[in-house]
C-alpha cells in the first residue's frame, strides 16, 4: 500500500470526527502545521497516533513521527501532507 493511502484512510477516520469545516483535506499543499493550518492539537495528535498504528498494524513496524525534532520544525515551518509522504516513506523501509 502507498504512503499516500495510508494517509488518506486515516483522514477519512479522523474526519468521521470533525465538523464539515474543520475536515482535512488531502491534497499536496495541506498545512498539517503552519500559518494557514485549520487543525488544533489535538486532531494533529490524534491524526499521527492514527496513523502510527495504521503504520504498526500493515508494516509490523513502530515508529515515531511526533519526536521533538518534529515540532521544533512544525512550528516555525509549515509541514504539508506532502511533507508527511516524504517523512513516510523514510521511516517505512
């Protein structure tokens, strides 16, 4: 399965969740974090727990994508879906 789907199943999780204008959307350029990101906290936790164990469950393989290198660079930068994929795809080898 591609990264890419990975994500977009545990976005239709975590939209079950959330109001029509707070819904994420799965596009290259969604701010995940920065200036023009809808999400709060907690849905940014809940989305990475989510897919964490999407990641453990298909891979049999744990790993960590909200680390303190993670959110240094979340908050002073903007982290996009695209951005996302990339780190994905060099964590699951």
């Amino acid at each position: 399965m591609k990264n890419i789907d990975l994500i977009k199943q545990v976005v239709v999780e975590i939209n079950k969740q959330l109001k029509k204008k707070d819904k994420i959307i799965v596009t290259k350029n969604f701010e995940i974090f920065g200036p023009k990101s809808k999400l709060d906290s907690l849905i940014i936790v809940n989305f990475f727990i989510a897919l964490e164990e999407k990641i453990k469950n298909l891979h049999n393989k744990e790993i960590n994508l909200l680390s303190d290198d993670f959110f240094e660079k979340g908050l002073k930068f903007k982290y996009t879906m695209s951005d996302l994929e990339k780190d994905l795809k060099k964590k699951i080898k």
